[in-house]
C-alpha cells in the first residue's frame, strides 16, 4: 500500500491528533461499516508515518550520542 502523500506532510503531532479522532468514530455511532475499511485504512497510513517518524528520530538521536561520544574522547 503506498502512502498517501498528504499524509508524508503531516508532522508526528498532526498525525496522531488524526488518529485519536478515527479511533474516537470508530468508537462513537458515526461509524458505520461502510467507512470501517476507509479509516482502518487511513489508520494503518498514520501508524506507518508516525513509526518511520519515530525511527528517523530514534537513528537522529543515536548520532547525535555517537558524536558527543567521540569528542568527549
């Protein structure tokens, strides 16, 4: 499945305020089946974009250590 690319643009904050409010549809009597495929859909984008955010920051942080390490040294 490819990304939506509306969905690249949104920042890691953005992304998960659009997930709360699926969940809270998914909860409430808005949902009926029909959208239930759309926002599982939508939802499984968000997740992805906000794991590779996560992971961007994660590798990002990890450098930033490993150099503070080296000139410490």
């Amino acid at each position: 499945m490819e990304q939506n690319p509306a969905i690249e643009q949104l920042t890691y904050s953005q992304a998960i305020a659009q997930l709360e409010s699926i969940v809270k549809k998914m909860q409430s009597q808005e949902c009926d089946i029909d959208n239930l495929s759309a926002l599982t859909s939508q939802s499984l984008q968000l997740l992805k974009h906000c794991k590779a955010k996560l992971t961007a920051t994660d590798e990002e942080l990890k450098n930033v250590l490993a150099e503070l390490e080296k000139s410490q040294q």
